[in-house]
C-alpha cells in the first residue's frame, strides 16, 4: 500500500510536475525573448491562486514521502550487480544511487532557488523575485562547479523519471508481458533521452540566448 | 585443438572424445582444486578450506563432494571433518543441492566441473546467504515452506466423495500453469533477488504459486484468500523489478510474468476489493 503510493507519487503529482517544470524553463529557451518569458512564467506562476496551498499539497508533501520513503526502501536493498550482472539488476541499483543522489540533489536546488536559503550563494527566492529570475539562476550556472552539479542532477532526475515510469507500468500490472515490458522499457529509454536533451538545452539557455541549439528550432 | 590430430590415431580414444566437453584439458588435467567455505556448528564462524580431488571427465559438484567425503584431506594433506550437504534427486528436480557455485546460486549436481574450470579455477562452493547456514553447506530453507502456507499454495477440497469431473481449461492455460508447476521449492530465485532478505519479502517463489493456484478454475475460488496472503507488509509490492529472479531461475518458471499477473490482481482487489464487504 504505501508502497504503491509511493510508485504513484513518481508520477502523479512529481512526474507531472517535472514536465510542467522542463516547460517554464523552457521559455527561456528564446534566442530573443528568452529572459522575459521565462520571468513572465515565474511571475504567471506566483499569480496562481492559492499558489502556496497547492505548492504544498501536490508538491512538497509528495515529494518529502516519495524522498522518505524512498530511501526507506533503499536501505533494505541488498545489491549483488557483480555475481548477477544483468541489465535489469543495474537498473535496479541505479534507481536506488539516483535517487539517493535526488535526495541532495533537490534538498540543494531549493534551499537555492526556492527559498535562496544558502547564505553565501544566494538569498534571493527566484519564486519571489519575478523580475530577476533569470538572472539569479544565470549568475550561479556561470560558476562551473554549480553548472555541474546540475548537470549531475538533471542526469539523475532524468534516469530515475524515466526508469521510473517503466517500474509503475509493471508494478501496476499494466505492462505484464515479457515483449511489451522490452518494448516499454526502449520508448521509456527514448522518452528519457529526449528529456535530457531538452533539458541541458534549456540549462545553458540562462548561460547563451537559445542554449546549446542556439535557438535552432525557433 | 592440436590434440584433436594426435587422437583420432586409436579408435577408443575417438569414442571417448564424444563424450568429453574438453577434451583438451582432460590430457593435462589430474586434479579439481575446490575452495569450500565451511561451517562446524550453526552459528560458529565461517572459514574456507581448499580441496583438490582426482580429475575425471564429466565430474560433477556432488562426485567431487563424494570423493572428498571418502577421503577428507585439505589440499594440503591435512586431516578435516568431512564436508556437508544436501542431496536427493541428483538430476535437478528437487533443488535440495541448490548452493552458490563460482559465485552463482546453482544447483551442485547438474554443476558441471569441465564448464565451471572454464568460469573459475579453483572452483569455490559457498552455502546459500539468504537462508539460515545449519553446517558447511546445508541450508535450513523451510522458510520458503511456510511461505507457501501463508499463500494458501493448494486448491480446496471440501470432502472425500467424488465431485465429478473438474472444469475445463484452455490448452494456452494448462502451458502456462504448466511452467509454473515446475518449482521445486529450491531458493535460487530468493537468492539472487536483491530485495529477499529474511521475512522482509516473501519473494517470488511464493508469488509464483499464487499465479499457478489463482488459474486453476477451483482455486479461483479461494483467490481472495491468496491475494491477502500477498498483500501484507512482506507482500508483493516490496518487489524492486530487477528481475533477476527469472534469470537464475533453473526450471525457467516466467516468474516475472507471475509477479506482474499478481500485480494487477492485488491492485485491482485492494481497489475495489472492499466495496465488496
Ligand atoms: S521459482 Fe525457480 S528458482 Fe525459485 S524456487 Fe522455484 S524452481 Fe527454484
Ligand atoms: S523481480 Fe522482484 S522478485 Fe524478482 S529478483 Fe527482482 S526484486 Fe526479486
Ligand atoms: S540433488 Fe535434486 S536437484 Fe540436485
């Protein structure tokens, strides 16, 4: 049961929310209007009513359980990739080191971005400063040390996303099939790589107009 | 295979090359060295102890235990006690002989030493880890017993009179319960599942037999019973989908396939299942 619940959370509301996240970020993929937009959806965001309510009731608490819980599993794993090498079993291992690293990872990004709770770092909210969000996140990724642990973290997030939705389809009882779970796990594997690609783009968006494409595809 | 030339010269060595894996190595080849890790008492601490035995084509892990039985000498000619395990069918049916050969959990007789030299030289042998170690390589796994009582792994009979001719299956579900039938209870699967640990998880073998009751036409009727058997703390959902189960399962049982049935079952009865109370 709660074990269910935590696999559901992945998806609905946290899933959900990554897509929704890749998508306001992606408004400062604009060679030309980039910053913005991006400052424009931070601010639309912010103008949500009852946007606290709902930050905490489909964000934070899910994400604190899934955490929890997830390393609650964690902890009673007991990993044997060497004497068992197949693919599968790495992947099991990996969602557990991926979403170890998740835990810091996004206990980092935000106390950083959401509250600007690290002193010496920043102590600007990006949330509450509509105006300047692009320019505090721009000003951190020009410090290369931050650029890669972000690049780091959006590795991982990406793996245990897309790693993820193929556990809740078989956990679920909705792919059972030994064919339908191969082809499941490559458009999860595809899925995964597209996310990632569009992400790093719009990573290097707060560092160069359009990031990594340049705006190619505008 | 140079030597492949110098045999076929007398007729007797030609047939017995037929029946050698490696021919190659039987010319050379006088002895097996085997480390074992043994155990005197339940509870004392482990220790390995290196064994080599005669070399003899088509050897397997149970003759090599027999002659060390015979003759237990270590390696370096001193005198031990000599080394336990278990045994039974002798042709991979029981699965009582199920040890950790080379690092993998296998069973000891159909372990061939001609391929396991090829694996690893010396060959080690270890006891299973997930269950409790009795002595050297003996393993108590009547855990997995009460397992199959905790699922209710049997269909129901209410009575000794003739109840006539069971209901039909299709062909497609006789295979398939067919292949689920095969278990013999032997624990490579819990071994190698990353998740199966003491009673944290109650592992795939029981689910398996969940899968193989709940098709039968008379054990659907006492499937609830199964599915809450599955459904507790040590149930189901602690599965982790590494799936090696199925990959060292040595009956080839899909117990994957078994999990993800059982998936939907559960979901389904602990969604809908109290609106029926
Ligand atoms: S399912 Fe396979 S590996 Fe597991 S106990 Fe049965 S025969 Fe052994
Ligand atoms: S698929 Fe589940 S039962 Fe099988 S080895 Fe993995 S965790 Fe264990
Ligand atoms: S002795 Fe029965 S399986 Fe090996």
């Amino acid at each position: 049961m709660l074990r269910k619940l935590h696999q559901l959370s992945g998806i609905v509301p946290l899933g959900a929310f990554l897509l929704e996240h890749l998508y306001t970020n992606s408004k400062a993929a604009h060679p030309e209007r980039g910053v913005a937009d991006f400052n424009q959806a931070v601010a639309d965001l912010q103008a949500i009513p009852y946007v606290l309510f709902i930050e905490i009731t489909f964000i934070f608490i899910p994400l604190l359980y899934h955490a929890v819980y997830g390393l609650f599993i964690t902890w009673e794993t007991r990993p044997n990739n060497l004497s068992y090498p197949y693919p599968r079993n790495w992947f099991y291992t990996i969602q557990r080191i991926t979403g170890i690293i998740l835990f810091f990872f996004i206990l980092f990004h935000l106390l950083n971005f959401r509250f600007g709770l690290i002193p010496g770092l920043n102590e600007r909210a990006v949330a509450h400063y509509p105006n300047e969000a692009y320019e505090i996140v721009s000003r951190e990724f020009q410090m290369l040390p931050i650029l890669i642990i972000y690049i780091i973290g959006i590795a991982s997030t990406v793996w245990h996303f897309a790693n993820g939705i193929w556990l809740f389809l078989v956990d679920w009882g909705i792919v059972i099939g030994e064919r339908a779970q191969r082809v499941t796990g490559y458009a999860c594997i595809g899925f995964g790589v597209l996310l990632y690609v569009l992400w790093i783009n719009v990573t290097f968006a707060f560092l160069r107009p359009g990031g990594l494409l340049g705006g190619l595809l505008y | 295979m140079s030597t492949h030339t110098d045999r076929t010269s007398s007729t007797e060595a030609t047939a017995d090359r037929s029946y050698t894996p490696a021919p190659e190595r039987q010319s050379e080849r006088k002895f097996v060295d085997i480390r074992i890790k043994r155990r005197d008492r339940p509870g004392a601490e482990q220790r390995w102890e290196d064994f080599s035995v005669p070399y003899r084509p088509n050897l397997n892990i149970i003759s090599c235990l027999m002659d060390i039985q015979k003759n237990p000498v270590t390696k370096d000619g001193a005198k031990t006690t000599p080394v336990v395990w278990d045994m039974n069918c002798l042709e991979q049916v029981c699965g009582i002989c199920t040890m950790i050969v080379n690092g993998k959990v296998r069973q000891s007789c159909s372990a061939l030493v001609d391929q396991l030299l090829k694996e690893k030289d010396p060959i080690t042998l270890e006891p299973m880890t997930k269950f409790p170690n009795v002595r050297d390589l003996a393993v108590d796994r009547s855990r997995m017993f009460e397992h199959l009582k905790q699922v209710k792994a049997w269909i129901e009979i209410d009575g000794t009179h003739d109840l006539g001719a069971g209901p039909k299956m299709t062909q497609d579900e006789v295979a398939e319960r067919y292949a689920y039938s095969r278990c013999m209870t032997c624990g490579c699967c819990l071994e190698a599942c990353p998740q199966y640990d003491e009673d944290q998880y109650i592992g795939p073998q029981a689910i398996a037999q969940v899968r193989y009751q709940n098709m039968h036409p008379s054990g659907k009727m006492t499937r609830d019973e199964r599915l809450e058997g599955i459904m507790g703390d040590d149930g189901i959902t602690n599965c982790g989908n590494a799936q090696n189960c199925v990959r060292v399962c040595p009956m080839s049982i899909p117990l994957t396939k078994a999990i993800y049935e059982e998936n939907r079952e559960t979901i389904l009865h602990g969604l809908f299942g109290w609106l029926k109370r």
